[in-house]
C-alpha cells in the first residue's frame, strides 16, 4: 500500500531530521567549548587549505596507497581532495597528535600561541619511511600543514 509507505517513509525523514538537528546542536556545543583557548584547529586559512591540498597531491604520485586514499577512483565522493574530506582528514590528524601527547605550544609571530600537531601517518610507510604530518594552529585555525617523510622506527 503506498499510502503506508508514505506515511512511514515520512516517519523517518522526520525522526532523521530530528535526530539531526539534536547531533548538529551538540556539535556546535562542542565548537564554543573547544574554542576557549585557540588550540584547537576548526577552521583553515585559506593558504593552509591550498597548502595541504596540493602537497597532498604531490603525496599521491609518491605511490599507491596515497592516491587510492586521496584521489579514491572507485570511491571519488570520499577523496581526500575533497575539501569536506580534508577537513575532516586534518581534524582526525590533530586529534591523534593530541592524544599522543605531540603537540607543542610556541609563542606566535602576532605576540599570540600558535601550536604545532604532529601525527605519523603509519599506513602511508614507503620504503622504511612514513609521513610525518606537521599542521599550526592558532586561534583555532589550521594555519598550514605540511608532510615530510622521517625513518619509520615501528615504535608507538
């Protein structure tokens, strides 16, 4: 009956919509709440935007594994060059290098904090090397990020 369809479909859109909304309230919550001291990357500039982007895409003719996780040819809406993908990409980085304690404060050029997130991304290893991602924050703005490939040691 495509009535009850109807009606259940609509049932979810609602219930989903709500739910949502309810997931977009806390995570905005979160914002105010990580945002008090300017540590925490939210945002990019838009030089660390194309920064990122493009040495990511240098990365991805270093070899296989990169390309497949940043141009994604079998899955191209989960790119990593997608700018909502990267975001999401560079956030995670920054919660791994807080997590493990890798994050220094310095003072700023502009009489601020900025600080300094630094990951290894174990799973891009080449050649007994991994990528080191090194990302500035200040004021809760990802002010540039940059890779650079250090001896993998299989510590940590």
């Amino acid at each position: 009956m495509k009535y009850k369809e109807y009606a259940k479909t609509y049932h979810e859109i609602v219930d989903t919509t709500r739910i949502l909304n309810i997931k977009k309230r806390n995570l905005e919550e979160l914002i105010n709440e990580l945002k008090k001291d300017g540590k925490y990357g939210l945002e990019f500039t838009s030089h660390g935007f194309s920064q990122i982007a493009e040495k990511l895409e240098d990365l991805a003719g270093d070899n296989q594994i990169i390309y497949d996780d940043v141009i994604r040819p079998d899955s191209p809406q989960d790119a990593l060059i997608i700018p909502s993908n990267l975001k999401s990409f560079v956030i995670s980085l920054l919660s791994m290098a807080l997590e493990d304690d890798n994050v220094i404060e310095k003072d700023s050029r502009t009489k601020g904090k900025e600080f300094h997130y630094i990951t290894v991304i174990k799973k891009w290893l080449i050649n007994k090397k991994v990528i080191e991602f090194t990302c500035i924050v200040e004021n809760n703005c990802i002010k540039t990020g940059y890779f650079n490939y250090v001896d993998f040691t299989g510590e940590k």
